[in-house]
C-alpha cells in the first residue's frame, strides 16, 4: 500500500527516484544502501516510484515510505521516436511537475540509479538548482543526449572501474568508485537442497549448476545451455537450473530452445524467484555474461560457499582478484569453460577469496561522496 513521505529533521535530504516496474540487483543493492543510511540518520533518503509494479511490493513487504509520482519517464527509445508527436508534451508535463516538487521539497540532492531516471531527472534539477547525483551500475550506453545528461550531473558514482572506463573522459573529473553492498540472508545447504528437492525435484546426487540473471543476450544464457548440452553428450551427470527476471512468455521461449537442444531433461526455469532460497543448495554459480558493470551473484555464491565460475571480462575481473584462477574462464570460450568446470566437478578447484562488499562500508562511502557535493 502506498505510503506518504516521510517527514525529517536531518539536516541532509536526498530523493531517490526509481521508475518501479522492475526490481533485480542494482535496486537491492540502492534498497540496502537506503535503509542503512536512514539507520545512521546522517543522509535521509526519501523514495518515489514512477509507477506501479515489482519495486513497489517490494518496498511495502519491507515496509519502506515512498511517494508514488503516477509520471512517465523518460528513455532513449523515446527520444528516437520523432514522429510520436505526443512526445515532447508528455516530457514537459513530467518536467514540470517534478520542477514543482523540487522547489515544493527542497531537497539536498536527487540520487538516481539507472539511465531513465537519469534522463528524466536532469532538467528539472538543473532548473531548480538540484544537485543530480547519478548511480552508475551499468556499462555506460553511449549517446550525445546520455552524455549531456551526465555532464549536468554533480557527481557520478561508478560501482566498478569497468563502469568508470566505459564513461566518457570528459565525465571521470567529476566520478568516483564505490562498490555496491552484497549482504544475504542466512541460509544453509541442506535445507535449500531439500527446498530443490521438493520443488523442483532436483536429485542430490546431481552437480547442480545454477545460472541467475535476464534472458538477454549480454547474460549469454544460450551459452550456458551449450555447455549443458555438451555435458549431457559426454555423459556427465549436471542439473543446470535458471534464475531470472524475464519478460513476458520469455520462460516459454527458453524452454523451446532447452526442447530444441534435448536437454529439458537436465534443465529446469525456475523464473523469477528468490535466489536466496536455493542459491547455498547448488554446486556452482556459472555467470557467463559478458561486460557485467558488477556481479552481484558470485558475491551472494561465495558468501554461501558455493564455489563460481565467470566470465574473465568486466566487473567479474575485479570481484574475483585473489586465488580466482579456477574460477574464471575466457568469455565465450566453450572449451575451456568445460575444463574449469570438470575442475569444480572433481572438486579440485581453489576457493576465490573476496574483499569486504558490507552494507556498512558502502553506506559510509557514498554518504561521505554525498556531504561532499551537497555541502560546497
């Protein structure tokens, strides 16, 4: 159920938008980061929603405040639709509006965590003399109207240096790096193993190899079901299991081209679920995806002990930088990806060793960013 913002005494008073029609693990790493910082009742951040949808339950299950804005926002396929001709007064309606709020709430800063709020946020902070502090957590999608909107910005905070280096070099002066927070929720093998079990039928004699992430190209799922294929050719008894966010008759799809391969016998969609459930109870974490702005999931699957393997390419590199040389393999390359893999199979692989990714540590860093910029 909506709820009204928050009022606060705090002397610093930042608004963090979200379009709220998804939830994955850039929201839950700027969820935690909220809710340890209203704790430590330095910065108070006050949420608003866009619209309806995934965020939105989310926050009222852990009975977050938000204001919900009922706007549209703004996004890169709007901006190439020159001949929708409601386009621009739909824009001027939303920038008008949140200029209004701006200048009604007086805030210290709007901290924003993805492309569309950027987008949309920048002109009416510009207009109202709002700091805009931009959350970058992704590799930077090049644009002219993207980069312009991040040069208005006060600060830009990069979770990775991958994500700083795909930033344009007239943008770095103004960025700084802050890991993103990774804490789970207890957990232990043996009950996610009969969780598995029970659910899914999952036997506890199988290798079980758990892929989390959207069905898109960058995650590179098709890879992933390659190697199941190619496992099931030689006789090596694995179960792969899917986690995701997906879109609409997407988990069909995916199960057409696990049909089209023969391997629905040893592949199961689970959808979108709560990872934390059954992530401690597989045998490993595959991430394929290449160009990753971070990684949360190998950070959760060490945290639970079960062992990963990565793709050598974007943020992965920086997670896994200590006794990580089983757990990465060359992006796309099947073979050598087997090869780790019977490594793990075998049990024969190192465990990587991971710096401190705490909720503690990242909310002081980014509050300290925050004073910063919002006290000049």
């Amino acid at each position: 159920m909506q709820q009204t913002l928050f009022s606060s005494n705090h002397p610093i008073r930042v608004l963090t938008p979200f379009s709220g029609d998804s939830i994955g693990g850039s929201y839950l790493s700027a969820i935690a980061l909220i809710q340890e910082a209203n704790q430590q009742r330095t910065v108070n951040y006050e949420i608003a929603i866009h619209q309806p949808g995934k965020l939105e339950e989310k926050l009222n299950q852990l009975n977050l405040p938000y204001k919900s804005l009922n706007l549209k926002w703004i996004t890169i396929v709007d901006l190439s639709k020159r001949k929708k001709l409601t386009l621009p007064f739909e824009w001027s309606i939303t920038t008008l509006k949140l200029f209004r709020l701006l200048k009604k709430e007086r805030y210290h800063a709007v901290h924003v965590h993805d492309g569309r709020m950027a987008l949309t946020w920048a002109l009416p902070c510009k207009l109202s003399r709002t700091p805009l502090i931009i959350h970058q957590r992704t590799k930077f999608a090049k644009s002219n109207i993207t980069e312009l909107t991040y040069k208005s910005s006060r600060m830009i905070i990069a979770i990775t240096k991958f994500v700083l280096d795909s930033l344009p070099a007239t943008l770095h002066s103004k960025c700084v790096i802050i890991d993103n927070p990774v804490e789970v929720p207890p957990r232990d093998r043996g009950t996610s193993r009969k969780i598995l079990e029970d659910r899914f039928g999952v036997r506890n004699e199988s290798f079980l190899i758990t892929i989390i992430g959207t069905h898109q190209h960058q995650k590179r799922q098709d890879f992933a079901m390659r190697i199941a294929q190619t496992l099931k050719e030689r006789n090596i008894e694995t179960t792969f299991f899917f986690m995701g966010k997906y879109g609409d008759n997407t988990i069909e799809k995916i199960n057409k081209k696990i049909l089209k391969k023969k391997i629905d016998d040893i592949c199961i969609v689970a959808g979108h679920v709560e990872s934390y459930d059954y992530l401690p109870g597989c045998d490993l974490l595959l991430a394929p995806a290449v160009d990753e702005g971070f990684g949360r999931s190998l950070i959760e699957a060490i945290t639970y002990n079960v062992p990963v393997l990565a793709s050598a390419s974007g943020g992965h590199l920086e997670i896994l930088q200590s006794d990580a040389e089983d757990s990465l393999f060359k992006p796309d390359d099947i073979d050598d990806c087997l090869r780790k893999i019977y490594k793990h199979i075998e049990g024969k692989a190192k465990f990587p060793k991971i710096k401190d990714y705490s909720n503690e540590r990242h909310c002081a860093s980014v509050i300290e960013e925050t004073l910063r910029v919002t006290t000049r």
